[in-house]
C-alpha cells in the first residue's frame, strides 16, 4: 500500500510550511544592464584561468558534455576556484547578487558562465528566500542543452521542492509533458536528485505517477534520468520500488534499467533480467 498521498514521508522531523504560488513571474530586464556590466569581467577571468587548469582527460570535453554553448574548457575545480575568488559584487545582499546572476544565465551563451550562476545557487541554496529563488529560477530550464546543466539545475529544484513543495511539485508535473526533452528529465530528477541529501520525501505514488509517464520516452537522456529515479526512490522505499520493478521491468529501457537496478543485490537482478527475457520472447 502507498503511504497517504496527502502527506510526506518523514525522514526527520523537519517541518516546512509551504504557500500557494503567488502570481509573480521572472523579472526579465530587457535592458540587460547587470549582464552589460558584469559578462565580459566575467567572461575574462574565465579565460584566464585556463592557462593555469589541468588538461582535461577527455579528448574533447564539449562533446563529452553534449553543449552547444560557447565552452572555453575549463574543469570544475577551476571553475569553482575562479568562482570563490569573487567577480565583484560578493559585498551586495544575496537577493541583488540573484538579479545578476539570473540576467547571465538568460543572456549568456558562455558554457562555464553559466556554470558560474549554478555555483552561486548552490552556494546559497539554503540561506536564500526560497520562493524568491524558485520564482527566479524555474525560467532557467530553457537555457538547458546537457547533461552538467541540467544535474546542477536538479541540485537546487529538489532542495526547492522541499521547502517550496505546493509551488514546486506542480510545475514538475507540467514539465513532465514538456516537449523539451531537458524539462521531462527534471521533472523526474528533481524529485530527488540524490535521496541521502534530502530531508523529506514525497509519497511514493506522487513519484511514480511521473515516472510511470516518461516509462516510453524516447529521449537517451530522460531514459537516464528515469533509471537514476528509480534508483534514488529505491533507497527510500525499496519495497515499493521493487514492485514496481517487478511490474513495469518489460517497459523499462535498457539505457534506465542499468542505474535503476545498480542498488540490487544479483538475485534481484537477475530475476528482473529473466523477466525482461521472457517479455521480449513473447512480443
């Protein structure tokens, strides 16, 4: 049986209150003044710090991503070395240093800038307004277009969902018939992103009733998503999860089934594999 679909699953006694939506959407500032101001300086020690980064030890590290953004190559640790020494308006309050950073993602075309903004969030994911910062950010999706993006962007929309749960879980449901394929995979990665760092989590059934929609999906990276999913969910209902293994295992893709059985002891997978012989005989 499904816990009550009215109420969380406690995994401590954290205790959020969540509001309805307010009518306010992202402040798009057509005069761009903050992304004139601050890019290029930006954009300069970015490509400054190349001289001084590791070589990458993927041969060509754009098409490992999958970005067509401009990318100048850096790695994450440099990246995130070049973010903590600061690009000059560390001293306003957080909800100013927002503005600017949600002006750069919506204007840039720069790969590592905008890895810069999610660094910024996930920096202060948990000292922000989190209405302010789901408000600003739940517009970012569009500039989406690989796999590094995307897990940084499902980072802080699952911390969000907890604390902003009647705001949060219905746009997941909406880009869950997205027809960007980047707005399915969140509405499916976002629900948990990894289950050890989340506090609370939704009912199990409010979790599979995305995912049993996505099941057919023909998109490489939703397929991933999925089984990431049901890997994340298995770790905090195993029994549900292998149920819903045991009954959905012919629907599930070879790309999701790998991350999705990756917890389960080699009987388990084994009598899934079986399952999904038999299921393929018959068709």
């Amino acid at each position: 049986m499904y816990p009550d679909d009215a109420s969380f699953k406690l995994i401590s006694l954290a205790n959020t209150k969540c509001e309805t939506e307010p009518k306010t959407k992202v402040r798009y500032l057509s005069n761009m003044d903050h992304f004139k101001t601050h890019h290029a300086r930006i954009l300069r020690k970015l490509k400054a710090g190349l001289a001084t980064d590791k070589k990458s030890k993927f041969k060509d590290p754009k098409k490992y991503i999958g970005t067509s953004h401009r990318f100048i190559g850096l790695s994450s640790p440099k990246q995130r070395e070049i973010f903590e020494a600061g690009h000059g308006f560390g001293h306003l309050s957080l909800s100013e240093q927002l503005l600017i950073w949600n002006e750069i993602w919506l204007h840039s075309s720069s790969f590592e800038a905008l890895s810069q903004c999610l660094l910024f969030v996930s920096k202060h994911l948990k000292s922000m307004d989190s209405r302010e910062l789901w408000n600003t950010t739940k517009g970012w999706t569009v500039k989406i277009d690989n796999w590094a993006h995307s897990d940084g962007l499902s980072a802080i929309y699952s911390h969000l969902l907890e604390t902003e749960t009647k705001l949060v879980y219905p746009q997941l449901k909406r880009w869950n018939n997205s027809k960007n394929p980047w707005e399915r995979r969140q509405s499916l990665v976002a629900l948990l992103e990894y289950s050890k760092k989340r506090e609370k989590v939704l009912p199990v059934n409010k979790l599979f009733s995305l995912v049993k929609e996505l099941l057919n999906d023909k998109d490489y990276f939703v397929q991933k998503g999925l089984g990431w999913t049901l890997r994340e969910v298995g770790n905090v209902y195993p029994d549900e999860t292998w149920e819903f293994l045991l009954r959905h295992c012919s629907k599930i893709s070879a790309v999701a089934f790998s991350p999705a059985v990756e917890k389960l002891n080699l009987k388990k997978k084994e009598q899934l594999k079986l399952l999904r012989k038999r299921s393929s005989r018959a068709l």
